[in-house]
C-alpha cells in the first residue's frame, strides 16, 4: 500500500501526488486526509495523504516519517472540494488544500544545529579544523557559534544567524556534517494547540467527612479550609478560579500534599463568547404570508435533501433573517447543521446574537478576528457535532459540519465574499458546491442580488423568491436626491448640504438617531498645491497618500507608507498646501462643529482595527449611547437600528467614477443597503443622498428602490459588452520592480493568448482586453499591467493558462516578474 502525498512546498511544478511507501509501523494508523511527514529530496517536509493506492508510479519509493496528528486533518469531502478549487480556481493542491484546513494546524518548521556528543575532546577537533580553514574574522564567529552549542548541545539556526551572521553558522554546520561531529534537524509545530487547564476537586472518599476537615482545619490552617469550604460548594474549580477567589497556591499545594483534594489537568475550550453580553432567548415570529410562502419552499428542500439554490430577494426590513433562522430551525429538527456566512466582520456580532438568542449554546462563531486558539476550538467543536450553527464571514464556508443540511449567503451580492489571495475563491461559489456534495440547499439572500445571480434565476437556473414588502408594510423611506453642484451655485462650501443638515437638526430634536454614510477612511482624500496642482503621492505606489488628523500624517491605502504633511510645496514650493476631499475623520470633525451637543461614534478600519471594537461600537449605538454614527461600507448593510430615521449618503459618486465594469451595480446596492439602514421600526425612514451625478440611472432607480429598473438597464449594458453574467472573466496582473520588463512580459503574453483563443470554439467578439497599464499602475513599488480575457465558459481558462504562461516558458523566462492570475475577479483594479 502507498500514500498519495501532497507536499507543502508553494511551487508550482511539485502541484502533483508524489506516492510514498507506508512502514508496517504505520500500516494500521494512516489514513486519507491525514497530515505527515515525508523526507523529500535532502530534507524532510510535511505533507498531506490526499489518497492510498496499491500501485506507485515510480519503482523506487520513499517512506512515510511520521503521522503528525492520529486524527485525519482533511475529511474525503474536504479533500473532494480542495481539488475543485484547484481546477476551478487555478491554483495549486496545496493552496486549497490551506484555505480548507483547521486554523492553527498548518505546521511551521525549525532548522536545529547539534553536536552529536558535546564534550570537550569533540570541541578541541573541531576548533582545530575551524583554525585550519577559514579567515580570522570568520574563525572568530564561528569559534563563539562553537562555545555555545557546546555548552547547550543544540540550537535554533534562524536565532543563531541573528546573532552571528549566516555565513559561521553555514560554515560549522557543513564542517560539523561532513565529519559527522553533528547534524542540522528540523522539527516541526503546529501553531496552534489545545489549552490546558489544572483542575481542582475533592477526592470522592472526603466528601463526606469534609465538614469535619474543614473545622479542623479552620484554626491551624485557615487559608487550606477556605479552599476546601470553595471546593465543597462548587467542585471542580480551576486553579486560576482559585487565584481569583483569592486562595494561596501554597495552601492548595498543601492540601495535595496531604491527599484531601486532586488536581488534574483538562482543557480549556476558549470561547470566543466569553466577553459578550448573555443574550435571552427570542422565540420564532410570527411570518407574513409572503416569508411563510418562501419559508415552506425551503422546507420542502430541506426535507428531500436536495441542492436547490435559492435566490431570495426581499427588501430591506422585509424579514430575510426570520426565514433563515426557521429554515436553520427545521434543518436542526431533522438532526442536521447550518453554515450561516455574512460578508463583513461588522456584521458578524449582531448576527450572532439574533443567531445565539435563537439557539444558544447550538452555536459557533468563525472569522479572522478571533485569535488562532479560539479558531481552532471553534473549529474542532464544529467537527466534533458539538454546535449546529456555524456563523461567520468568507472562510466559515470550510467549516467541518459532519452533517451539512444548509447554507445561508446573506447578502450574497457582496465582494468581500471574493478572497483577494491565493487561492481566490468565491464563498458563494463554494457553497453552492458544498450544497451539491452534501444534498442541502442554498439561500443566497439580497435586498440588492448580484446581476449574475439575479440572471440565473430569471433563467432558470436558481429558484428566484421574492418578499418586496416590509414587516408591517412599512414604507420603504423617502429618498432625496441633492445636486451638489447647486449646493455649489448657492455658495455652500460645507460638505453637507442644507438640507442635510436640517434633517439632522430635525431628528436630533426628536432624539432619534442618524447614520452618516461615506465610502472612505481617513480625513482628506487627498493633499493638493493649489499653485501648480502638485498632488502628494506613495512612492512606490503612485496613488494619492491620504491625509489622516490624528497625528498628522499621511498614509498610503494599498502598502501602508506613512509621511509627514509638507509645508510648502516640493515643486513650486508655494505655501498653498491644502486638503482636498473628504474622509470619516473630516465628516466627524465638522459634525461635531455644527452640532456640539450631539454625542458621535465613528466606525471605519481605523476604529475597529482592535479585537472587540466592531461589537462594542455597535453595541453603544444599539443601546442609545450615540446619537450619530459616521461610516464607511461596514455600517452600510446588514444592520438594524430602530431608533435611525435618517441616513445621509456624504457622496454617491465615490463608487461610481471607479474604472470598473462593475461600478454601476456597486453604487446602486451601496445606496440601496444604506438607505435600508433607516425607519426600520414604528417611524418613517427618510435618506438624504448628496451627488454630483444625479441624473445617473444607478442613482435615480436606487431612489425609488427600483431594483428591476435598474437590472433592466445593466444587465443591456452587460450584454452589449459581453462582461458578466454573458461571459466569465480572467484577470492576469503582471507586476514587478523593472517597468520596460513588465510591459514586456505583459505583451508577449497578449500575443501567446490570441494564439490560444484562435482555436476556442464559441468567441466572443471581442475575448481580449489589453494588455493595458492596470488602473492602479503602480503598487508597493511595482508597475502593473493586466490583460482580461472573456470566455462563454471558464474552462477554457485552464489549459489557455498553462500553454500561454507556462507551457511557453514565460514564466521562467520573466522569473523575477509576478503573474498573478484569477478568475472572476470582483474588482478591476
């Protein structure tokens, strides 16, 4: 029997099974989806039993090491989705296998150099050899490399270069190998593990004489009697429980010396609840007659255990989340469990309370603000059956639920449920894939659908629902649409207009409460020389820096660089430095100017970038703590305050002049969502959205909430230009530090794309853009150029990318360049 092995190594020629004998020690032990380690040409290497076979390709085979966890890693339907995503993503077996993996598992490794017997004949010979053959500043270091490995045996060669250099330590661990005096070995952790606790509790033959214990002890020793009195009336306690209560370590070690309590160690499942608030329990509502028609289909699904994609479009406030948590309800009745994703990290907690409120314990969180170690409980609660629920952003679609019966999508048109790196994976796309492997069904739910979606299901292909009215028949709020350029006409120069600012003066003095809406961090946009026109750039990503209050300083989106505000201009060196655009920073300064009394939260990357902060801020506002809460996307979907009346869009027209085919749809949902936020409750709504567009169709129907009007007029649009839902995309950004070797490599690449195309069945007119500087021309120091390649179907993707790029030699050809390569991207950027 051999092992089919995956190994960890990020290189695209090893993306194939290697096949490994297995010893009769391991026989019995291996398993599919389990992860090892494999000697791989002179080291050894982790990596994954992705199949057993009875045949090798080769005649020679290697053994498997070592079985690193007795647990297999990977179930058979983990390993089954990691390979489509390999195929589907194009990206390597190790890469999906990453993205599917337990949080914390993935192992790190660390180069050790030892003496075999560090005594002080073995460092006499060595010294004489080192004294032989290397030059006196050398011999130096690796002479003081030498003592100390002599005086501990071992040491970690990454901090053993730190503090002497790479050269000695190279030098003594070749000398050391090739005289067999020593060895460099590699071991490997996971970073991530169980907790541990110590446990303390009463033997079971003291409990009934521990009255007596405790009153004879009282007098001599009384710190010892208050830890039994404790352990009496609630044992086990922990020992840090102990500490709190203020008992002594020693009165405790004491007590075991003497054999009247046990201490023994048990883990410490970290629960990424413990912080919050209780939460009560919500009974199931009361359905309107348009939920209860949906809600009745999806049963239907759930009962026969089959992969319908439901696509439901209901308005904001019109109770999507009621049908999901009765549709999770009835899928927990017939013994299965959900996976319920939301897009932002924002959201996470207020959903997760609705979600617990429902189901309490039945419930587990996943999303990359949790630390590794919750993460990794979480996710082994979750393959154990110990919750029902899964709640969390793009990666809980991975989450180990042995037995799958649904998947809720909320608010599936969103882009953040595309992931950025390799492998870029689309959350939606997989779970419609999972619903197919596990025989469930799908709710992809929107106020705003995505045009692919929304097409699919006028097609056929995805069951569309619909609940256009609000709980109560609420109206939708009164959307005001204000031309900026009147405003300017008017000789308003502030950045609310007049009659956003009324309204604002107007709700606070009903002390209701306001969502302020900006697409955008920082204070300015950016710093501009009124003289010449001089704009302050990164420089090494050519993109305008944004200037931030708070210190002073500005700071570049994309890489991170930071610097001062200059004084005069580095051009013309005139004075007439001034801030131009808006930020979350300027909004919230200029609203308290006009409004002092009015207490103001700000929630944007910059407020929320501690463990917490999201909750917190969304939690004050909840409780009436704030009057205002300023934002960027994060506060524009997904949430409900009953208490907001009015919302004011600060500009529309930051999505809308992005370079971007998708750019329309963007601004008509982000205007859509955030207009949702306001009259939830008992009182009307009413959204004011400032633009300098105001004729624009993504703009004039998202004020009539006309999400038909508007897929009317885009999805045309789409059609003209053969872009989504009438052909599927691949990206190609080429980047690197040599700008002529970019453009280069980008057009020898065009040239070998057009030869493949010429035999694809079924072109579309016009299947390749570029190559072209790519929007963002230059990103953390390196020129970008991209192609886009259009196709009726993408599996043309995957050989045209391996002929083009890699079957040509281009890619070793261009080594020191990066191609980066997705499919269906999000953004054009």
């Amino acid at each position: 029997m051999y092992a089919e092995v995956v190994v960890n190594l990020l290189n695209r020629k090893l993306d194939r099974v290697f096949h490994y004998s297995i010893p009769s020690a391991l026989e019995k032990r291996l398993r599919e989806g389990m992860q090892v380690l494999v000697p791989f040409g002179p080291q050894t290497v982790d990596g994954y039993v992705v199949g057993l076979t009875e045949t090798a390709e080769v005649e020679k085979t290697r053994d498997v090491l070592e079985i690193v966890e007795e647990e297999p890693v990977f179930s058979r339907e983990m390993l089954a989705l990691a390979r489509w995503m390999s195929k589907t993503y194009l990206c390597t077996m190790v890469d999906a296998l990453h993205v599917v993996m337990p949080p914390g598992l993935k192992l790190r490794s660390k180069k050790f150099l030892s003496l075999n017997n560090p005594d002080a004949d073995l460092k006499n010979k060595i010294f004489a050899k080192i004294m032989t053959g290397a030059d006196t500043e050398l011999k130096d270091k690796v002479a003081a490399v030498l003592e100390l490995l002599s005086v501990r045996g071992k040491a970690e060669i990454k901090s053993l270069e730190q503090q002497y250099g790479k050269k000695p330590v190279e030098y003594l661990a070749r000398i050391l190998k090739e005289n067999g005096w020593g060895e460099v070995n590699t071991r490997f952790a996971a970073k991530a593990r169980k907790k541990k606790v110590k446990q303390v509790m009463l033997p079971e033959n003291e409990r009934d004489d521990i009255e007596e214990l405790i009153h004879n002890l009282a007098l001599k020793a009384p710190k010892q009697a208050e830890v039994l009195k404790i352990l009496a009336s609630d044992s086990p306690v922990t020992l840090p429980e102990l500490k709190e209560m203020g008992c002594s370590p020693t009165a405790v070690h004491a007590l075991q010396e003497k054999g009247l309590i046990k201490i023994e160690e048990i883990e410490d499942i970290r629960d990424p609840f413990q912080e919050c608030r209780p939460v009560e329990y919500e009974p199931p509502k009361q359905l309107t007659s348009e939920q209860a028609e949906v809600l009745a289909d999806i049963s239907c699904s759930i009962e026969r255990g089959t992969s319908d994609v439901f696509l439901l479009h209901g308005a904001t406030g019109s109770g999507k989340t009621e049908v999901y948590l009765q549709a999770i309800d009835k899928a927990l009745i017939m013994g299965k469990q959900a996976i319920f994703l939301v897009p932002e990290i924002a959201l996470t907690p207020q959903m997760v309370q609705r979600v617990r409120g429902r189901f309490g314990e039945k419930v587990a969180v996943l999303h990359s603000a949790l630390s590794l170690g919750e993460r990794f409980d979480q996710w082994r609660q979750i393959k154990e059956g110990a919750v029902q629920v899964v709640v969390g952003a793009r990666s809980a679609v991975f989450a180990p639920v042995p037995k799958l019966g649904l998947i809720i999508v909320d608010e599936e048109h969103e882009s953040t449920y595309k992931q950025e790196e390799n492998p870029k994976y689309h959350a939606r796309e997989v779970a419609i894939y999972r619903s197919r492997m596990a025989g469930c069904p799908v709710i992809l739910g929107s106020a705003t659908p995505s045009v692919e979606s929304y097409y699919l299901a006028r097609e056929g292909k995805y069951k569309l629902k619909t609940m256009p009215n609000r709980i109560g028949n609420r109206p939708m709020p009164e959307v005001h649409i204000v031309d900026l350029r009147r405003e300017m006409e008017q000789g308003n120069r502030s950045i609310f207009s007049s009659r956003l600012q009324e309204e604002i003066a107007a709700v606070l003095q009903k002390k209701e409460q306001i969502i302020l809406f900006l697409n955008r961090r920082g204070y300015s946009t950016f710093v501009v020389c009124r003289d010449c026109g001089f704009v302050v750039k990164c420089r090494y990503c050519n993109i305008s820096l944004t200037y931030h209050a708070h210190g002073e300083k500005m700071i570049c989106h994309y890489c991170g660089y930071k610097a001062k505000v200059p004084q005069v201009c580095p051009v013309c060196r005139s004075k007439h430095i001034r801030y131009f655009g808006l930020g979350t920073q300027r909004v919230e300064d200029e609203i308290k100017k006009l409004f002092p009394q009015a207490r103001v939260l700000r929630m944007d990357v910059d407020t929320t970038s501690r463990k917490g902060a999201h909750e917190k801020i969304l939690t004050d506002f909840a409780a009436g703590k704030a009057d205002i809460l300023i934002g960027t996307q994060m506060i524009a979907k997904g949430l409900d305050f009953p208490k907001v009346t009015l919302v004011g869009v600060i500009s529309a027209d930051t999505s809308l002049n992005l370079p971007d085919f998708r750019a329309a749809e963007r601004t008509f949902q982000l205007l859509t969502q955030v207009a949702g936020r306001a009259g939830r409750a008992g009182a009307p709504g009413k959204v004011i959205v400032q633009t300098y567009a105001p004729a624009h169709y993504s703009v004039r129907t998202a004020q009539k909430h006309d999400f038909p009007g508007f897929y009317g007029i885009e999805i045309e649009t789409r059609r003209e230009m053969e872009y989504p839902p009438f052909s599927r995309l691949l990206r190609i950004v080429i980047s690197g530090f040599d700008e002529n070797k970019v453009i280069r490599a980008a057009h020898i690449l065009a040239e070998n794309v057009q030869a493949q195309l010429r035999g694809v069945e079924e072109r579309l007119e016009q299947p390749l853009l570029g190559p072209a500087p790519a929007p963002l021309t230059k990103l953390r120091n390196k020129y970008r150029w991209q192609l886009c390649i259009k196709a009726k179907n993408r599996k043309v993707f995957g050989p045209l990318v391996d002929s083009a790029l890699y079957k040509s030699g281009l890619r070793e050809q261009f080594n020191d360049l990066k191609f980066n390569v997705e499919i269906d991207p999000q953004s054009l950027l």
